[in-house]
C-alpha cells in the first residue's frame, strides 16, 4: 500500500498533527466533528480555516484513526 501525503497537515516535533501554517491542531477538530458539528459549522467557529482544511484535517483524522483514539 502506497501512502499520499495530506498537503494540509504538518507534524512539529511535539508529535502532534497541525494545521499547515496555523498552529490548529487535528484532534481539536476531530473532537468537535465528533460531536456532532459539520464541516460548516466547524468553518463558522473557526473562520481561520479554511474548508478545504478542514476537510484535509478530518481526513488526516480518518487515515490515521487509531492512532487518535488510543
């Protein structure tokens, strides 16, 4: 299995999966995603993002989901 790279996240030396160029950390989505909010709702409480972001986030998420839910 090949791996793609997500252009939208990076990963700084604490570990953990970032934004690119905003600091905004993936499981802070992922949590609020799961919780019920959409996409849209994640762009309106977070204008700093964009969708295309967010949704690069949430796939970065599900890609590497078991790592995020231990």
């Amino acid at each position: 299995m090949s791996t793609v790279a997500n252009p939208y996240i990076e990963i700084p030396a604490d570990g953990h999966p970032r934004i690119c160029g905003t600091g905004f950390k993936v499981r802070i989505l992922a949590e609020e995603y799961l919780h019920g909010m959409t996409p849209a709702d994640l762009r309106e409480s977070h204008p700093q993002l964009s969708l295309s972001q967010i949704h690069g986030a949430l796939a970065y998420y599900y890609d590497h989901k078991n790592e995020f839910d231990r």
